[in-house]
C-alpha cells in the first residue's frame, strides 16, 4: 500500500435508477477497498438518514456560504432550493485512509468530477429500463410527494441523453445482472484482472 494512488468511483443516474443500491453493493465488497463521498445537502433528512452517513445536512445559508468559500469540488442545485455537493475535504479524507472514493451522484456533478481527475475516474452511468418504470419505482420508494416525483421524472429525460459521455453505462434491468458488471467494472479499472 506504500504507493497507494486513489481512484475515484463515479455513479451517476436518474433518481430511482437504483444506483444507490449498486453503490451500497460494491461498498461492502472488501477487496475494493472503497469509501462513500458523503455529499453535503441541503435538503431535508428522509426517514432513515444520518448525519454524517448519508449526507452531512446543512442550512441553505450554510451551503451557499460554502459555496462562497470555494469549498466543493462540485456542486449543484439538483432539485430547487435542494443543493447537493462534493466538498474538497471529503476526497482529501478518504484518500488520506488510503481508501478509493465511490461517488453517488447526479449527471452534472459525476462529469465534472471526471473532468477534475480524469487520470484516475471511471464514470459509471446506470440507466434505468425505462421512464415509466422510473416512475413506478419513485412512486413504490414513497419518500417523496407526488410533485417531487415529477420533478424528478420531467429531470430524468435530460439526464438520460448525457449517458455517452460517461466511460461505462450499466443497464439496470435486472438487479443481480447490474451489481455483477459493476463487480467486473471496478475489478477492471483496478487492474485485478491483469
Ligand atoms: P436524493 O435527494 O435522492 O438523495 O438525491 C438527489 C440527487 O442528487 C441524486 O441524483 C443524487 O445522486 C444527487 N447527489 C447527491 N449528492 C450529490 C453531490 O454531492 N453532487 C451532486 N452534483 N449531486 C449529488
């Protein structure tokens, strides 16, 4: 591990493509040794979120104070008044515990995190079987008001179309199939197979 050199593990899609479970998977594979990016947010805990797990959740005058102070890497306004963004320190820890980094994040800022390192990221997007079943997968998740839904719905078509501009596309139609080319993809790119 002496000349341990960190990787950055971008997956982007449309919310409810299921990418969060495809991160959560790899993360628990060892051999990976890899680390979440906790973004910083600015929208409200769901249920089961932690502080500090999930997100670090911060006040919209903390987040665009953070902004001012050149603190992210990337950041965007996902969803009106919800920010999200990577901040410099989060990739400086993790590296620091000689750990890669995997990143859960939307189109924009998975690109732009690719453009910053584009020595050491392999952009993943994870699309989804179809709209439709984006909706109904939104709509089973339930965490979200029928408005934030279609917010998120009426977002998806557009991040769909960025897709060719990532270095990987995983299909997510059948869970099993997708967490086994995301197993290969990241086995790949850290050179296990050589
Ligand atoms: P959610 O509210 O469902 O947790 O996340 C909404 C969207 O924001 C998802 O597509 C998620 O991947 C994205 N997101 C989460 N963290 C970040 C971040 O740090 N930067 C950017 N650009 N998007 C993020």
């Amino acid at each position: 591990m002496k000349d341990f050199k960190g990787k950055l593990f971008v997956f982007s899609a449309p919310s409810g493509s299921g990418k969060t479970t495809i991160v959560r998977h790899l993360l628990q594979q060892e051999r990976f040794n890899l680390a979440f990016s906790i973004s910083a947010t600015s929208r409200e805990p769901r249920g089961f979120e932690k502080d500090g797990e999930d997100y670090y959740f911060i006040s919209l005058r903390d987040f665009k104070n953070k902004i001012k102070e050149d603190a992210f890497l990337e950041w965007e306004e996902v969803y009106r008044d919800n920010f999200y963004g990577t901040l410099k320190t989060e990739v400086e820890r993790i590296w620091s515990q000689k750990k890669h980094v995997i990143f859960d994040i939307d189109v924009v800022g998975g690109l732009r995190i690719k453009k910053k390192f584009p020595e050491n990221t392999l952009s993943v997007f994870v699309k989804p079987p179809s709209v439709d079943e984006l909706k109904i997968r939104l709509k089973k998740r339930s965490t979200e008001s029928e408005d934030k839904i279609n917010m998120r719905i009426a977002k998806a078509s557009v991040e769909l179309a960025t897709a060719p501009q990532f270095d990987k596309i995983i299909k997510n139609y059948d869970l099993e199939v997708a967490l086994k080319e995301a197993e290969a993809l990241m086995s790949d790119y850290l050179g296990f197979n050589k």
